[in-house]
C-alpha cells in the first residue's frame, strides 16, 4: 500500500488506505501512540488502555446480583421520599 504526506492547514497528515485501518483493527476515533525515526513514522494502538473501557457493563452486572444496603435505617427501600 502507499500513501503520500497532504497538507491540512498548518500541519500536514497522511491518509490511510481502507485496507490498512481494517487489517489493523483500530477504530475511529481510538488514540494512537506515535514514535518517529530517520526515515520513519509508527503509529500503534496507544499502550495505556482506557482505564474506564467496559466499566458499563460491569457496573451493570454487579447491580443486579448486588444486595443493596438499605441505608435509609427504618424507611423502605421501596418506598418514596417525595410524597
């Protein structure tokens, strides 16, 4: 694959190819770390993953088999503070 180095405002950017995003399997959007050398520019799945990545979806797992404490004392769990 090739691609050539285009000018966007004051800075310059490449575009990848289709092909080479799908075979790296990064996502839009996803940061990317880059490292640079004679000659050479890397750009790879930035090392330190997001430290928040699927808290969703395990916050929604432990709420339904998690017994809530009832910390309202003698007033029902069910029961509405606003009537």
């Amino acid at each position: 694959m090739e691609t050539k180095i285009v000018a966007i405002g004051n800075s310059r950017g490449v575009r990848l190819p289709r092909a080479a995003i799908e075979q790296s399997g990064l996502a839009p959007g996803e940061p990317l770390g880059v490292t640079a050398s004679a000659g050479r520019i890397v750009l790879e799945q930035k090392a330190e993953p997001n430290r928040r990545a699927g808290w969703e979806a395990r916050f929604r797992r432990a709420g339904a088999a998690r017994v809530r404490e009832n910390l309202w004392g003698g007033v029902p769990v069910d029961e509405a503070l606003d009537r």
